[in-house]
C-alpha cells in the first residue's frame, strides 16, 4: 500500500512539474509574440472627454471613425490609451492617424515607462493612414493606461487621437540565436549572417541604418557591412549592380527586385534559405519592419534578380 501511495504521490508531482513548464513555455511565447491594437473606439480601452469629437470625415481612417480636438487646450483631458501587457520588457509603439493639411503639425504623444512618461511629437499633416513608429519603450506587465495624446501643442490645427499599436521588440541577440546559420567564408553567406542581424529593426522611410532601415537602406548597409561594397541608397539605382541571374540560379545573399503593385522597381530585398525553404530579408513597411518573407509569393511582383559578390 505504501509503495502504491508513494508511486501515485511521484506521478502526480511529475505531472504538475510538467504542467507548470508547459504553462511557462506558452507564458514566454505569449510575451515574446505579444501585439495589440487599441482603436479610439475599442470598448473599455479608449478615454477621451467630449471635446474629442468623433469623425469620419476622412478616409485614412483605423476603423469607422476617430477623435478631433479642434481646439489645442480647450478640455483638461487628454485622449489616453489602455494597454495590457504581459510582461516587463521592450515594446515597439506605433501610432496611426488620417493626414490633413488643417490638422495639427506638432501633436504630442506620451507612452508611460518604469522611469516616467516618454513624449514623442508627430506631424498630423504627414503619413496618413500608415502605422508610424513612436519609439521603443520599456514598459511593465500589466492593463493600464499608458498612451496618451495630449490636449495641448505648440502647433496649429486639429489634434487627432485615432489608433496606436504595440508589439513586442525583436531583441538582436534573440534573433541571432535562433536564426544564425554556420559561419562560412562565402560572401553570401556573411551578406545573410549580417542581414539576420537586423530582424524586427524598425521600418522608417528614409532610414539606413542601424537602428531603423528602409529597404534600400537595409540592402545599402548590409553589404557596406558584410562584404565592404557600396551602394547607392535606392532600389532604383542598386538594380545598376552586379549581374542579373534567374530564379533557377538564386544563391544566398543575392538581390531580389520588384514591388507589391503599381510597376518599376520600387522594392529590394536579400535573398535566402532557411531550413530548406527560400525568403527574402527586407524592409518591408511601417507595420512589419525588417523581416523574413517566404518567397516567391504572390504579392511580390518580380523585375530581376541581381548577384553582387
């Protein structure tokens, strides 16, 4: 009997010892995959006085609608944001708003960190109806109020409070460790280990490196960086380099060029394989910063691929 009691008793706390791993694991993944849109109208998470009038007047709109304060000062009250986060650690904010020559061109957005409230002043006249990068912020676990647009600014014209965005940041390190292949003498392979570097870097038009990148910045840095080849910063221009190849001849490190619409080069990506299967690394926008794309696909539209080492 004693022997029976001490086996169930040894199972039991097996169990439980997995079940708690098990919930730690699906914890971590949580966190590490977290993103959350609040829109002004999100039941429960948005708060603004009524001096924040709904609109839908213009079309680059999140969702049906969006907040105006005509006036810059004339509520006590900012429009303020409730996000739940599931962990302490760095998180990547974005906000989105319709532009409008008559909208203000110095609203002021807060985002509360450990330390205090972080402000970052935007254009409203700019960038309408795209998701813009505020920062990265440590921010802690919890649900609470944390974003907020304020009532005040030294510009003219409307303020708008309409969606903001946070996800959790890719960590460098934590990408490199999951994602980096042998180290081999081939330059294309140092082009990949080098580009990989950057997965989760944010999307800013303009930008080459190496804390923001847009696509011909990231191809323009990578193989400054990787190889000591210069090129110049435009996808246009990159397609001068190097010589052209087939699909059927794709190796590692190579350029793709293309778009997702319209015609002409307006997008370049670095071709690669991993775990047997073909990507592209890129830039792609405000809403998925550099990362990794199956490829081919069906929203890529290809104009050539180049090999430059």
């Amino acid at each position: 009997m004693q022997r029976t009691t001490y086996y169930m008793w040894t199972m039991l706390a097996a169990f439980c010892v997995g079940l708690v791993i098990v919930l730690f694991s699906a914890s971590k993944s949580e966190a590490a995959t977290y993103s959350q849109v609040v829109d002004n109208s999100t039941s429960g998470r948005f708060s603004a006085s009524s001096k924040w009038v709904k609109s839908n007047y213009n079309s680059q709109r999140y969702g049906s609608n969006y907040r105006v304060l005509k006036r810059p000062g004339s509520t006590s009250a900012n429009a303020k944001y409730k996000i739940k986060t599931p962990a302490k650690g760095s998180y990547r904010v974005f906000a989105r708003w319709p532009s409008n020559a008559g909208y203000n061109n110095r609203t002021r957005f807060a985002v509360k960190t450990p330390s205090g409230w972080k402000k970052k002043t935007v254009n409203q006249r700019r960038n309408g109806g795209k998701w813009v990068s505020l920062g990265t912020y440590t921010l802690a676990a919890g649900d609470s109020y944390r974003i907020k647009v304020s009532r005040k600014s030294s510009g003219k014209g409307y303020i708008i409070a309409d969606a903001v965005r946070v996800k959790r940041a890719t960590t460098t390190s934590g990408t490199t460790t999951n994602n980096t292949a042998p180290t081999t003498t081939t330059s294309g392979a140092k082009v990949i280990q080098e580009a990989r570097r950057y997965l989760g870097k944010p999307y800013v038009y303009g930008a080459a490196g190496p804390s923001s990148f847009d696509c011909s910045g990231f191809t323009q840095y990578v193989y400054k960086n990787a190889v000591g080849k210069s090129l110049p910063h435009s996808a246009k221009s990159q397609y001068s380099y190097g010589r052209s190849v087939s699909r059927s001849e794709l190796k590692p490190g190579d350029l793709i060029f293309g778009n997702a619409g319209g015609s002409g080069i307006q997008h370049v990506g670095i071709y690669e394989v991993f775990n047997g299967k073909g990507y592209m690394l890129h830039a792609g926008n405000e809403q998925t910063d550099v990362e990794r794309t199956p490829f081919p696909n069906s929203w890529y539209n290809v104009i050539g691929y180049k090999r430059l080492v």
